[in-house]
C-alpha cells in the first residue's frame, strides 16, 4: 500500500499533472469572465440588431411533449460567441509574442565567451601599455 501512495505522490507532482491543474482552475475563472461578457454584453446586442430575439423561449408542441428547440439554439450562439472572442484573445496573444520575438530577433546575437575575454584583453593590454 505504502508503494501504491509514493507512486500516486510522483504521478501527482509531475510537472504536467500541477501545469494541467493550473490551467483547469485559470479556465473556470475564464469560462467566468467570457459567459459573463457573452450575456451582459454581446447577447443583447446581437438581440438588439436582430430585433430584441429571445431565442430561449422558442418552442413547439407536438402531443404532451414540448420541445425547447430555442434554448439548445441560445446555447450553440453562445458556444460559437465565446469561441470567437476566445479566438481573438488568442490571436492577440500570439500577435503579442510574434512582435517579442521579432523585436529579438532584430538584436545583435551576444558574442561568444571567447570574444568576450579577447576583447576584455585587449582593453587591459591598452590601458597597461599607456601607464
């Protein structure tokens, strides 16, 4: 028993296991944010360009069942809505990190350690041979 616990303590503090624990909790508190930006903010506006639909309420009976096609519809707006906006965080991300790189990239590349010290030589042979 005491080998299966110390296997478990391994698995569980893998680097991937805590990095995949991390994005977990960051996801959730982002699904927060972008559900809350989709229903407060880009839901009615869509609804006021398309003239105030409510797509939740739409129905139809057929017998004694009644089928809330409107909310499975509400909710696929909403997956394709926060699906955008996530898109462009993303890409704005990625934009973020090209320019990064690229302004590295524009930078001289540091010498080698060698050139370093023949060069740090070559000062202190200046600076003695004036003294």
């Amino acid at each position: 028993m005491r080998k299966f616990f110390n296997e478990f303590k391994q698995f569980a503090m893998r680097g991937n296991v805590l990095d995949l624990a991390i994005a977990v909790v960051i996801g959730g508190a982002f699904n927060k944010i972008v559900s809350s930006l989709v229903d407060t903010i880009i839901t009615p506006a869509i609804g006021l360009l398309i003239g105030g639909v409510d797509f939740s309420a739409l129905s139809f009976t057929v017998g004694a069942s009644t089928f809330k096609y409107g909310l499975f519809v509400q909710n696929v707006v909403d997956f394709v809505l926060i699906a955008l906006i996530i898109f462009l965080v993303v890409k704005a991300m990625n934009r973020f990190h090209r320019r990064e790189e690229e302004e590295e990239e524009k930078l001289p590349p540091e010498p080698p350690e060698e050139v370093k010290l023949l060069r740090e030589i070559r000062d202190e042979l200046k600076n003695g041979s004036r003294s």
